[in-house]
C-alpha cells in the first residue's frame, strides 16, 4: 500500500519541474505529503458510518428492550425467546413466573421475556 501511495506522489511532481528548478539554481526541498493527511477523513468518515450504521441502532434497540423488561406488570401475556405463551403471575429482580396453562407456572429470567403481546389493562403490543 505505501508503494502505492508513493507512487501517487511521485506522480504529482513531474520530474521534469524538480529537474529544471534544481538547474536553474533555485533551491528545493521536496518533502512528500504524509499519507495521513489524505487517509485521515476517510478514516473519520468510515468511523462515522459504522456508528450510525450499526453502533446507534443497536443502543437504540437494546434501551427499547430494557424499557420493555421494565414495563412488565403481572397479567400481561407474553411470549419467551423459546416461544411460550404465557401470562404473568409473580414478578422479582431476576425473576418471572408465568402461567402457561391451568395450575401450570413456570419461572424464567427477566430477560428470556421476547416480548409482550397484550399489556394487563388490554392494551395490545406489537
């Protein structure tokens, strides 16, 4: 990649300008431009992308999620990461009971919860 880039930058200056100043006796420091400086802003910008890309809506999703998990009430219907149905009857710190049938309760964590199908006052989620 650098003799790529050193090849640009011999191109930029022909040859035959550096040869006639040196001839005509004028004095020339010919330092090449540092490659950072044209790498920098696509560096910054490809930053830029991939944080608005995927980093911000995968923030924006995971708050959404905790609001969710925050929001869980007893009697809402719900649906686990494994696909169970079932309506919830206790809730702790780390813990939720749902009812998945008559006389049938089991606890998952708080966090194998998908989503909520309909909230307990009957308010239905997507």
């Amino acid at each position: 990649m650098w003799r790529f880039l050193l090849a640009q930058t011999e191109e930029a200056v022909p040859s035959e300008a550096v040869s006639t100043a040196q001839s005509a006796g004028e004095q020339t420091t010919a330092t090449p431009p540092s490659p950072w400086g044209s790498m920098l802003p696509m560096i910054l910008a490809f930053i830029a992308i991939m944080y608005f890309l995927m980093i911000r809506p995968q923030q924006k999703r995971e708050k959404e999620r905790r609001e969710m998990l925050n929001s869980l009430a007893k009697g809402d219907k719900v649906v686990t990461t494994g696909g169970m149905y079932g309506t919830v009857v206790d809730l702790s710190e780390e813990k939720v009971t749902l009812r998945v049938d008559d006389k049938v309760e089991i606890d998952f964590i708080r966090g194998a919860i998908a989503q909520i199908v309909s909230k307990a006052n009957g308010d239905k989620k997507k």
